[in-house]
DNA sequence: TATGAATGAGTGTTCATTCAT
DNA sequence: AATGAATGAACACTCATTCAT
C-alpha cells in the first residue's frame, strides 16, 4: 500500500536529524553541562532516543562532535579574519572578543569544551579530533603572527599561549556574568596585556624597589 | 598503660575522620570533578560510606564543604599577605601565582568550585557560603586596594574582576599543562594588564595604525 | 509467516508490561505488604527494574496504581450488583462478603490499601484518586441504598459507614485466619447487625436481661 | 576520685531507661508505625541509640516488646471488669468499646500490633509471647462468658472471634476518623450484632432460596 | 532507518546494628 | 551501663545503551 518512498530521501531525511541532533546537543550542553541527559537531547532534537545513537555510537562521541563542531566553526572565524591582506592586527582582537562572547552566552560552552578536551586528551589521539585541533591553532597561530608582524601584539607568546588564554578568559567572563561593565574591564585587562610592552625596566625583580621609591 | 583518655576522646576522632573525609574529597574532586563517586570518596579517607553521610548529610553538602574550606583557605592567604605594613604592593601578585598555581595543580580546583559555585548561587544564599564569599571578597579587595595605593596594580579595577580573573587564569592555566614556559609567559601577560597602563594614545583605533607605521 | 503486525504492536507489549507489574505487585504487595522490594515485584513481573520505573515514576506511584486498580475492581464489582431491576437488598450482603473474602485472601489487601490509603489522603487529593474514590463511594451508597429500600439493612447508616465496616471486617478476617468457622460467625455478627434492628428497648441499660428470657 | 556508685544506684536507672523506651517507642509506633526509625525512639526517651540495643537485641524485639505490654495492659483491664460479682453483662461492652477508643486514638495502635503480630505468628511462638496472648485470650473469653450467661451477648460466638472483631472495628474506626456520628453508628452496628439474635426468620437460609426463586 | 520500550549496572542515601571509648 | 560514631548491606531510582518492531 505504502509505496516505498525513495532511498534518497531517506538520506536527505538522516542527514536533516544528524545536524538537528547537534544542534540539540549544542544547545543542551550549553546550558546544562555535559552531563545533560541524553534523552533531553533526542527531545529537543524532535527524535527518539535510538536516532541520537545511530547517528553517534555513544554519548561520548556526541559530546566530541559538539566540540569538534564549535572547533571548526572557530577556525573558520579565524581563517575569515586572517584573510585581510593589509592587516593592522587589530583582527585578532576582535577574534579573541568574538570567541569569548560568543562562549560566556551560552553559559559553559567552554565547560564541555573542556570537559569534553579533557577525556579527548586521554584518549583520543584518534578521530578527527587531533587534526581539528592542530588546524584552528595553526589558524590562529597566523592571525597571531599576522598581528605581531603588524605590532599590535607582543612578540613573546604564540599559539598555544592564546588558546589557553582564550578559554580561561571566556571562563573569566562566565564568572563575572551579564554586566557590560565588568566584562569589558576585564578584555581591556587582558588586551593591554597583549599589546607590545613598554620597558618597565625590572618589573617583578627590580623595579619594584624602584617604584616603591617613586611612591613611598 | 594508655592513660586515661580525655573524654573528648569520641569527638576528636569524629573529628580526625570529618578532616579526613573533606581532604579525600578535596583529592578526589580534583581529580575526577564533582562526579566522582562518594564511595571513592569513603575508601581515600579510610571509612565507609556511612561515614561520609553521617558529617555530610548528602554529596552536594560534600562538595559545598570542599568549596567552601578552599574558599577560606584562600582568604587567609588573602589576609596574611595583607598584613605586610610596608607595602610595595607586589604581595598582589604573589597572591595571584599562589592561587593560580594551586587551582591548577589541582586538575580541576575551579571545576568543582564553579561547578558548586553554580549550584550555590541557586539555592545556596543560605549556609555559610555567602559569608565565606563576602570575606574572601573583601580579603582580595583589600589587598587590591594596598597595591593600587602603592602604584603597582593600575586603578580602574576593584575585586569583582580579580576574582573572576583568578578564576579565568586558573583554567588558562590548567590547559596549557604544567610547562613552566607557557604558564610563565600567561602569568607575564595578565600581570602586564594588571600594571597601571601608559599611555597608549588611541589604542585599537588610532596608534595602531601609528604603531604598524613603525613596524610595516 | 507473521502477517505485518498492526503499528500498536510496541504499545501493545509495553501494555502488557504495565499490566503484568501491576499484577506482581498486587500479589506482591498483598503477601509482604507495601514495604516489599521493588526489586521483587520487577522479578515476579518478569521484567527489569527500569522497566517498572518506566512504567511507574516512584515506588509510591505503583502502590497507588495497585491501590486504585482495587478500588475500581470493587467499583464495578458493586455495580453490577446493583444493576438487578428487582432487588431483594440481599445483594448487598454478597458484595460486602465477597469484598471482605477477595481481601482476605490476600493477606493485607487491606495493609496496602490503607496504608498507600494514609499516604494519599495526606497529599493526593490530585491524580485519578479523588475520583475512583468517589465512583466507589457512590456504587456503595446505591447498592446501600436499595438494599435499604428493600427493608434488608437498617435504615440508620451510610456509605462512610459501610466503607469503614468492610475495611474492619477484612482486617478481622485477616485476623481470624483461614478457618471457615470463625470466618462466618463473624460475618454472621457483622450480618445481623445490619439487619434492620427489633426495638431492644433499653439496650445496654436493663432490656437485655429481658430478652435473655426469651433465649436462654 | 569518684567513689564507685552502689551498683543498684545503676540497676534503678537502667530499669527507668527501659521503661522510658518503651514508652517512648509506643508512642513513635502509634504515630509512625513500627517502620519508624529507631533512632527517633532513642531521641524520644532522652538516651542513646546504644541503650536501645542494650534493652532490645534488636528493633524487632522492641516492636514485640510494645506489642506485648499493650497485650498486657488490655488483659488487666479485661480481669478488671470481669471482677464484679454481679453481672449484667455489660462490662463486655465496656471492654469492646474502651479497646477501641484506645486504639483509634493512636494512630495504629492495631497497625503495630498486627504488623508485629504477623511477624510473630511466624516466627514467635516462643517468647513471652504466647503466654501473654493466652493469657489475653482467657481474660477476654472470661467476660465473653460472663456476658453470654447474662445474656448479654450471642451464645454462638467465641473469643477468637472476638479478638478479631476487636482488631477489624478498631481498624474501621480508624478509617471513620474522629467524627463521633459515624463512630458511634459503627459501634452501634457491631454491638447489635453481637447481641442475642431475634429470630429473624429465613435470613440467608430460608430467604435466599425464597428469592432464587422469584430471580431464577 | 526510526522508534521507544527494555535493560541492568551504577549511585546516592538510609538505617539496623556493632563497638571503641 | 551509656554513649554515639562507624559500619555496610539494602534500597529506590537513573540513565547510557540495546534491540524488537
């Protein structure tokens, strides 16, 4: 009775619950952390628990293709802003607000991030996760360099440096909240950390002394 | 033999055993998160389950005590390094690498904190939480206030944004692993931003092109 | 071989499921009380635990569902009862002896019953409860009612009453055990004592040693 | 230094414990059922949870315990009314309903006693137990006879059925509630059944066929 | 392929009972 | 004898995962 409807469809049809699965994982992991039940997941998905697990063999590896997601969205962002060819290196400033205000609103996308980055340290050398990682550092070793080759960022750190600073900052600001003000004191802080240094001749050895003269 | 005990005698072992319970779980949060298993928990500290129930009515109760015992620790810390009479204001910054050091040697000291400081928020107005928050904040803005006297610590920030700053770096850090190098570099640029700014005439609008003049 | 089983086919077995818990705990509950291990209703049911979970949110949710599948048993049990057009009033009797016999059998029908009862009337004035009350309620006070009519019970009590006595009389038929003497003579009792009563005029005060004359 | 205190200094206080507990746990049963928790016994009689299972090896001892001082009290109050020389019969009643009142009045008083008395029935035919429930059972049978001789009461009844009568009118006034109209319409119910019979001619004997005839 | 009911190991929590003091 | 902290088996309930339909 039921003609058998077209095998394409159907893949059209799992391809549809595939993204909206990770986008319902998205969602809920943001908000809730990854210990989000699954099942909420699959309802928010708008199919039923056994779908989610065709589509990905084990929770684990639904947290991993969230992250994976996110990671390849951020290379994207970086690569788009790195192609400026007369750069004045102030793109990577606005990569690194970007990324971090994007993070604070959904409130612990870096929570699974690293949650997830934690266990995939362990044990996930394999997958896709290794080359996802080491494509958005390279990508964001270039707007790096791109902005210090302009100036606008100080010599002495590289890419490594700026992921750890990107995730503890958007920690930073999950911590302070919604307030604008705190949020931008808190960039500013660390931007002019950023920025090429003046020679605070001796800071944390000498100078300290020194200064403690010009005030005391 | 044993001569006769002080009829305290019970009570310093329940005593010894609470001590010991809160340090197991110290460890074990740290190392596996708030998800760890109560009963890991019990076997750390050498007692059985019922022990950890009989002085922490229920696990949430455990983790809060956690928190709460390394927020105390860390106002103490707070306080001595403020008693210096004769400040250069550097005490900040000690302050600063001793916390973020200790967060981060401790896989996820924040983890746990911000994962309880989460919960705590939503219910948790009640209890010795707030309090304990309120010294420790006030800890941390007095020693905020002692370095910006003396010049060391730049003016337009108060202790809202230290403390989500620790807590930021305190990730920052626990991703970049225990390198000395990196840790050492993100410590320099958030102190960098920490320090009274010069004056970076038009920064990220105008200079910049003024810097990239010198560099392009 | 099978032809296409209809689309309800799962509903299907998951309603039987529901049924063949609560069956089990019916049984279950009646030979060890309401204090019985979920566990053991899950065994006897044939099923895994999660499955009588799934079925019934809470331990408590299940003994309510047995509480009020008894109570409709009885419900229908009365109607019927009352459906004869031309009524002797000698209906009643059978179903008060038929309810009071089905509730001893089952050791603590009347346990569970009262004690999920207890437990209900303190906070489930919502759910299905109130109304299955009622609807019993209602077909006691009918078959009541006729039986009245008919001259067959005292005219001076109501439902309450009656609902009250055949909860008494299971537990003092739970009490008296299986023989069938001591059985009847107290169902004789309780009989006579509905009957519509002679004018023992006095009673408890002097008549009685009046009466005595004409029976001993 | 402290003068060793006469030992029967002792014995008074560890009878008075006892006593106090099991007052306390009648209480705590009557209001909780006997899956109270014990420790709300020991907090009840103002000692530790130790000096419980001191006095009873173990909380099934403490419930037969209870169970059976009420047996006690019940049996002297039965020899107490059976002691009046000149009978009309009517301290039977006296007994019935004062049992009952008694029972109504804590909560489940009966459920106690019959939950232990199942437990018992099992397995307590040693003990005390016996005894005491013999010697209830005589006391209960002497006034039942006294009363039978009166006239008072039915000649066809025994005291088993009594004692399950006594159980099921406790239990059903306990469903009644505190209400004294249906209360005492129930007592009025039992008591007239349990008088001496009118010859009701053809009660389900005769009648029954009568109607067989005009149904079927 | 999708469904969602079933599974069952795992976890937090309780509580009768023991025992060092 | 009394205390009350410690014990640990037992239980209700959860949730990732499987599988019959």
């Amino acid at each position: 009775m039921t003609s058998k409807p077209p095998p394409r469809a159907r893949r059209a049809d799992a391809r549809r619950n595939r993204a909206r699965i990770l986008e319902a994982a998205d969602a809920v992991f943001a908000e809730q952390g990854p210990g989000a039940v699954t099942e909420d997941i699959a309802r928010r998905a708008g199919v039923a628990i056994g779908t989610v697990f065709r589509h990905f063999p084990s929770k684990q590896a639904l947290v991993e293709a969230v992250f994976i997601t996110r990671l390849r969205f951020l290379t994207e962002q970086a690569r788009a802003l790195c192609a400026a060819p007369e750069s004045s290196g102030e793109e990577f400033f606005d990569f690194f607000a970007r990324w971090v205000e994007l993070s604070a609103d959904k409130q612990s996308f870096v929570d699974a991030l690293t949650a997830a980055g934690v266990d995939v340290q362990a044990r996930a050398a394999a997958g896709e996760y290794p080359v996802v990682r080491a494509e958005l550092l390279e990508a964001v070793a270039a707007l790096l360099r791109q902005a210090q080759r302009a100036g606008a960022v100080r010599a002495d750190i590289g890419a490594p440096e700026i992921t750890a600073l990107l995730i503890g900052t958007a920690r930073a600001l999950q911590h302070a909240g919604a307030q604008q003000g705190p949020r931008a004191r808190l960039l500013r802080v660390l931007f002019d950390g950023l920025r090429p240094q003046p020679d605070r001749a001796g800071d944390r050895d000498r100078s300290d002394g020194a200064r403690s003269d010009s005030e005391g």
